[in-house]
C-alpha cells in the first residue's frame, strides 16, 4: 500500500484551520513514508514518519487531531525533557520511553481537543490513569508506573521527537530534510508569537508554555528589589495616624481635631540563614542584599538582621552591611529565626537561605519575601519549598 499524500495533506490543512496558531509548525513537518511505523511519529529533527495503512484506515479529522498530536511534541521539547529526565533520574530501557511518552501525551490531550478536533480513538488521558489534568510530563512521570492502567497502551509510539529514545525508522541527524537548530527555534518563536497576539484562541496550557517559551530571564536583584519594595508599600504596612498635621477633612468638623494618615518608612528584617549548608560566598551575597533592601526601603534606620542557623540570635539594627555579625553553621530551621523576627513587630520579614529548612505553620502578620539561593535539587521530596504565602526570587 502506498501513502496517500492527498488525504493526508488534506487533514493537515484541517489540523491548520482548526488551531491556525500552530500553522507554522505544522507546515515545518517533514512527512516520511514509513511502513514500520505505527501510526504517525516524529523525530527531534521535525520529521514525521507516517504509516499509510494507518493513513487509509483513519477519518480526516481524526488525521487532522493526529496531526496536531505529534506536533505538539517537538514544540514542547518533550525529546529534550525526556533525556534530561532519564539522565537526571537514571531511567534506562523501553518501559520506561513508554512511560516517558505516556506521560507526554498526558501533557498534550489534557486539553489540546475540542473545538473542531476529535478526541483520537485510544489516545491517553490523565483521568484514564486517575490523574488530574493540567500538569507537565515531569510531574505526571513522578505519578504511575507501568501496570494495569497502562497495559491498554503498549502499542503507543509517537517517536523519538517523544521521549528521546531512537527509533529504528529514524534517518538521523543527517540533511534528509531535517531542520537545524536555529530553525527549530524560529518555528517555536512564531507559533508563540501568534498565540500571544491571540491568547484568547489558544488553550491555557498552550497560553503557559508561549509565555514560557522565549520569556527571558529577569535579574534577581531587580526581582527581589522590587518584591521588599512591593510589599513594603502595600496596604497597611508603615502607616499610621498622627496629629502633627491636621486631616484635610477637618474643616468639615469645627472644633474637632483630626489626625491625619503619615506614611512611615516601612520596618523590615531580615533572617539570614548561617546554616552549614550556606557557604561564605551566598553569606557575603547576603550581605549585599542586605545593603539593597535598606536602599529598597528608603534608609537603614528601619531594616535589621538576624542570624539564624538551627537557633534565632538577637534583631541587630543596620548601620552597615560590612559590620554585621553572623553567626551559625549548624543545622537550620528558620522557624525560630521568623519568631525573632516577629518580635520587631516589622512590616515586611525578608528571609534569605538556601532552603532546606522547615517553615513556618502559619502566615507571619506581616508581608513574606524569600530570597532563596541558588540549588541543584537533586531530591524533591526532601527539599521543602517555601511556602505559598511568601513571594519567592531565586538568588544567583
């Protein structure tokens, strides 16, 4: 049987109709003719091997939904996340590919159908393997295992350009039609280009992954500078009533005497962590900050630090970053070092660590920024993440 090319362009130019911000990508593809190929794969070259007994057999819309499928796999770079992911996690064989390119389509049918495109007959959903949908391949690989709610898609295979792992059909990095680096990169630019200038049309994880895609990287000291200073003039925090100047509505109330509101520089502290685990380098990096959120905040006379390893030590005004004393290098828990920090009754508590350390139960009465030092995490479950109710920067 050969392939027919007629139908299949047919339904790519469905695919377009149906989701037009991907019109790009889909005219990028490669199509080659494979007989030992399942269904329809892809390679992280832009090459999709296309079975034609799988082409002869399936209705144009579904073709279309297929289209748009395999796509999606090389925009979200699911070969390069899959081979970081099994180099990071030591994964090896098939079963585990399998596993990778489960998970991928988990991350793409959540809701890449609907609105003209048919959810394809025996594609895989998150609620199939009782998961919620809206997640990365990465956190849907930490959820199910190979077993009884997976044997139904053994017969899945979306290629290399789905987890990484080569195929036997793959032609290679050779110039059989595939695209460079730089190419591939100009495709993803403009599919992201026209899903931001029509967000409105494109699916939210669709909407996340434009934003994320060429978002470029924002300078940590900007960020943590313009969080001390976002919390610092919020609502409520350094202000208070005084009668050294009358209220403007005073003259409505003859004889009464009015305060008016005076905004006060904002009291804030700072926890740094001088646990064992921060070296002299982040310390001084502390320092530095330190000097900066004085400068965020308008002078030094309202800021003051607190060493803090596995015990808090005692709320030292800043006069100057370079004369600050710290001291530590046991094991941490910061816990005690915001119950220190509490008793200055600040505004805003700003903790700076490297973040293994437990946090606090509850929400501080005041505004939270962490500033949190640099880490490969190898161990996610044994690293405790700052908690929701602080605005988090990474440092460095």
């Amino acid at each position: 049987m050969t392939l027919d090319f007629e139908k299949l362009y047919a339904a790519r130019l469905f695919a377009v109709r149906a989701r037009p911000y991907l019109a790009s990508a889909l005219f990028a593809l490669h199509v080659v003719e494979s007989p030992r190929t399942p269904t329809m794969a892809v390679d992280r070259h832009w090459r999709c091997y296309v079975s034609p007994d799988f082409v002869a057999r399936t209705a144009m819309q579904d073709l279309a939904a297929v289209w748009v499928h395999e796509v999606s796999h090389l925009l979200r770079d699911h070969h390069g996340r899959g081979d970081r992911y099994a180099r990071k996690h030591d994964l090896r064989g098939p079963g585990e590919r399998l596993r990778m390119n489960i998970a991928a389509d988990c991350e793409i049918n959540d809701d890449v159908y609907g609105d003209g495109l048919p959810f394809p007959s025996g594609a895989v959903h998150p609620f199939q393997l009782r998961m919620d949908p809206g997640q990365l391949m990465e956190d849907y690989l930490g959820l199910f295992r190979l077993g009884p709610f997976t044997d139904g898609y053994a017969w899945l295979d979306c290629g290399s350009g789905a987890d990484g792992g080569e195929r036997e059909w793959d032609l290679g990095p050779g110039d059989a039609h595939g695209l460079t680096d730089q190419e591939r990169d100009a495709v993803r630019f403009r599919v992201a280009e026209a899903i931001n200038g029509r967000p409105g049309r494109a699916p939210k994880g669709w909407q996340r992954w434009a934003e994320e895609a060429f978002h470029p990287p924002q300078p940590w000291r900007e960020l943590l500078g313009s969080a001390v200073r976002a919390a610092a003039g919020a609502s409520g925090s350094g202000g208070d009533y005084s009668y050294g100047r009358p209220a403007r509505r005073a003259a409505a109330l003859p004889g009464v005497v009015l305060p008016s509101l005076r905004r006060n520089p904002p009291r804030v502290c700072v926890v740094i962590d001088t646990s064992a685990s921060v070296s002299d380098e982040e310390l001084g990096t502390a320092l530095l900050e330190v000097s900066a959120v004085g400068r965020a905040v308008g002078g030094r006379s309202r800021v003051s630090v607190v060493s803090c390893d596995a015990a808090a030590r005692v709320a030292h005004p800043l006069c100057r970053a370079e004369g600050i004393t710290l001291i530590g290098g046991g094991g941490t828990d910061l816990r005690t070092g915001f119950r220190q920090a509490e008793r200055t009754r600040p505004d805003v508590i700003v903790a700076l660590t490297d973040g293994w350390t437990p946090w606090p139960s509850a929400r501080p009465p005041c505004r939270t920024v962490v500033g949190l030092f640099r880490r490969e995490i190898e161990d996610e479950e044994d690293f405790a993440f700052p908690p929701p109710w602080a605005r988090t920067v990474r440092i460095g």
